[in-house]
C-alpha cells in the first residue's frame, strides 16, 4: 500500500516537473506529508531535485525533508541555495538535525550562516558542534523538561503550559535534577497526572535513571533504547549534569545507518550508500575491496598450478573445484553474518569467542559430513572411482569446517582489535575459504590418488 501510493506520487510529481506545472506542484508539496516527499527526490535528477526544493514553502517542512536525504543529495540542494534560505531552514530544524547539515558545509560558510542565525539557536547549535560525530552529544537534542524534586505533581503541570516548555520537541518524561543539575529521577507523563495533586515528584519519581554521556558511541546508545523500550534516554556530562535527550525517532535513524553501513561492509562494497552515487565514484568506492579477493584468487591460482601435474594425470579433479570452494563460501558467509550481527546487537561479546567458534565448527562439521557424502556419492556415480569420491567428500567436509571456523573467528579477531567487525566479512573471509580449500583439496587428493 505504502509502496504504491509513494510510486504514484513520485511518477505524478516527474510528469507535472516535465510540464512545467509549478501550481499544482506547489499545491502538492504543502499537502503531502515531508516522509513521503524525501522518497521522491531519490528518483529525480538533481535539477529536478533543486526545482521541487524550491516549491516547497513551508521551512519547516523543507527542513524535515532535507534530513531524511542522502548526502549526497543533500550537497546539490543546497548547492545553490541562497545563505538566507538555508539559515531559514537551519533554524527550523531540530538541532540535532541542523548540526548535521552543518557538518555538511564547507567550513566558511557553515561560519557564515552560524553568524546569520539567530544567537538562540546559533548557540545551541554550536554547543552540538564541539561533540564528535557518532556520539551521543552528536545526536541529541538540548531541549528537555527538567524539574526540581521537591516539586508537586499539580505545580509539575502548571509549569508544563508555559512557554518554555510547550517549545520541548518531545516532552516524553519529566526528568529530576537536584539544585547542582545533577540528574536523580525520572516521571513518565503518565505517572504525572494519576498521582494526587500535591504528592512531590520525589515520592514518585523513578531514582533508578539510566543514562547516556555525551561521549558514547550513538550505536551502543541505540542498543540501550531499544532494549530497555525507551522513548528518549537522557544525556549526562561529564559531571553528572543533565544536557540533552537522544530521542527514538534518532535511535530508529542510527540503527538504519548503521545497518546500512555493515551491509556494505559486508558486501565487500565498503561504508557508504552508494545507489544514489555516479558510475565512477561508485567504482572507484568498490575499486578497493575487490583487491583483497583478486589477490586470493591469484594465489589459489598459483595452489592451482602447483598441482598442475596432477591435473594433467586426472582431469576430472577440476571439475569439484567450484563445489568445494562454493560450498565454503556459503557457509563461511553463513558463520561471519550471525557472530557480525551478534556483535553488532550485544548478543555475542568478545569473551564469547571459543563457545561461538565451537558451535560455529559443529555446525560446518555435520553440514560438511551431509554434503560431503552427498557430493561424494556423485563423484562416485559419475567417475565410479572410490579415492576421487572419498577424496572429494573428505574435501567439502574440510572446507566447510574450516570455513565455519573462519566465518566467526576473523569477525572475533577484528572486534578485538578494536576494528569494525563487518569488515572481515565479504571478500575476506570468501579469499581466505578459497585459499584453503584449494589446498586441502589437492593435498587431500594427491594423498589418496597416490599421484
């Protein structure tokens, strides 16, 4: 349904940019929500882009669609866009959002606009600015409703319908500070209103708080909001005092991101979404990562070659090759996604390495043993040759075994060592089977072929 309406919306808006019918656009753009509109622009060339930009004239509302985009798209928009109109934009954002779109800008111009802004929100943008990219400081938001303890439930309401705090974006809890601002309770809004009038939030309150700092990696913050089903976790210094909220609405964006990222990784295609990317620095972004599985296959290769003498004698050696190293492949590929994804949840930890390798190993042990009889038996039927068949089924039982063992092994290495774990997965693991396989194979064979 979702997929529809947005693939009707999108060839409505291509067909009235290709007439020129900048009315009916503008009148589309102030209705349709700004989640269904950054969909669109993944499908418009950049001009296009630029132009339905443009008709948007709501700030508010083109600054909700510019933070649902790529970065790259990001970069053309406001290529050309006028300072004031991208101050204006900026202003409208979250601040969390805006200091994103900062960190886009060249340095002088993100200067200048920072300078055109107003000092409110110039202030609480740079105050973002100075936390490194991908913590917790980075993504949240300054805004939060912080109230003393001794404090009554009815005051408590009062003082949400001022000003001040009806501005709050996500008034999810009422946060307690003591009179040093450092953080000692929580109240759901709940709680709030179905205590007595003059009960203080100190009796009520939750004192079990649990808390980010500003220097935590945003993925291990995301981890704890989704496992504790927070709608916003509060940010502590590193004095204890409360700064800021990450909210769930930039968990659910992390978690994408990164997501997104391990796949990629994954893939052997590196970090970066690259759909949206040109031809050549999509190649150029692959270039790299192919590098690592071109020289296993030269050295598999020269294994090849080293048994050349073999191949000569018995030819029909040749032809298990690609079933063996396939079958590694598949379960090797199998192994390092689950320890990856392990990691990356907080299911599995470092300490965990042996239990997770050895079932790992069991695993690729018996699915060895099934598939080596399995293409044994074949070998068997179709060469009716009893060493080439126990030599082959003796060979995908050891590649896939060993191929187990690698699959959750170099994503442990690599965690341990304080290297993204995603990255061993892909053309690493896949040349390293490759390598081994070959060689376990011909080893194996020469042995029992007695050539």
């Amino acid at each position: 349904m979702l997929v529809e309406r947005n693939r009707i919306l999108t060839e409505t808006i291509k067909r009235l940019l290709r007439r020129g019918a900048d009315t009916r656009l503008t009148k589309i753009t102030s209705k349709v929500h700004a989640a269904d509109l950054s969909t669109v622009f993944q499908s418009l060339s950049a001009s296009n882009q630029r132009k339905l930009f443009q008709l948007i004239e709501d700030p508010e509302k083109k600054g909700f669609v510019i933070s649902e985009l790529d970065e790259d798209i990001i970069h053309e928009i406001i290529e050309t866009l006028p300072l004031e109109n991208l101050v204006e934009i900026v202003e409208e954002m979250p601040s969390d959002d805006g200091v994103a779109l900062i960190r886009m800008l060249p340095e002088d111009k993100a200067d200048t606009v920072l300078g055109m802004m107003k000092k409110d929100e110039a202030e609480d943008v740079e105050g973002l600015l100075r936390y490194e990219d991908d913590t917790a400081g980075s993504i949240m938001i300054p805004d939060f409703i912080a109230l003393k303890e001794d404090m009554t439930a009815q005051e408590v309401i009062v003082s949400l319908q001022t000003k001040e705090h009806l501005e709050v974006e996500m008034p999810f809890y009422i946060y307690v500070v003591d009179d040093h601002e450092h953080l000692v309770g929580v109240s759901s809004l709940r709680q709030l209103v179905v205590v007595p009038p003059l009960k203080a939030l100190k009796d009520f309150m939750a004192t079990d708080v649990i808390s980010v700092t500003t220097d935590m990696d945003q993925e291990e913050v995301a981890r704890i909001v989704a496992q504790y089903n927070f709608l916003a976790v509060p940010v502590v210094d590193e004095n204890k005092r409360m700064v800021g909220l990450v909210t769930v609405d930039d968990v659910i964006d992390v978690l994408r991101e990164e997501a997104t990222e391990d796949i990629l990784k994954m893939a052997g295609v590196g970090e970066e979404f690259i759909e949206t990317k040109s031809i050549v620095r999509s190649t150029r972004i692959r270039l790299p990562w192919l590098f690592a599985s071109c020289i296993g296959g030269l050295i598999a290769s020269v294994i090849i070659g080293h048994f050349q003498a073999s191949l000569s004698k018995m030819a029909y050696l040749a032809a298990f090759i690609p079933v063996i190293m396939g079958m590694g492949g598949n379960i090797g590929i199998q192994s390092s996604t689950i320890v990856v994804r392990g990691l990356a949840t907080g299911r599995l930890h470092i300490r965990d390495i042996w239990l997770s390798m050895s079932k790992e190993i069991a695993i690729g042990f018996i699915l060895g043993i099934f598939y080596g009889l399995l293409v044994g038996i074949v070998a068997q039927l179709r060469y009716d040759r009893e060493m080439l068949a126990l030599s082959v089924g003796l060979a995908v039982a050891c590649s896939m075994t060993l191929a187990a063992l690698s699959g959750s092994f170099m994503p442990m290495l690599f965690a341990r060592i304080n290297i993204d774990p995603a990255v061993a997965t892909g053309p690493f693991v896949t040349t390293a089977i490759d390598i081994l396989s070959v060689t376990f194979y011909f080893v194996i064979a020469t042995s029992l072929l007695g050539i």
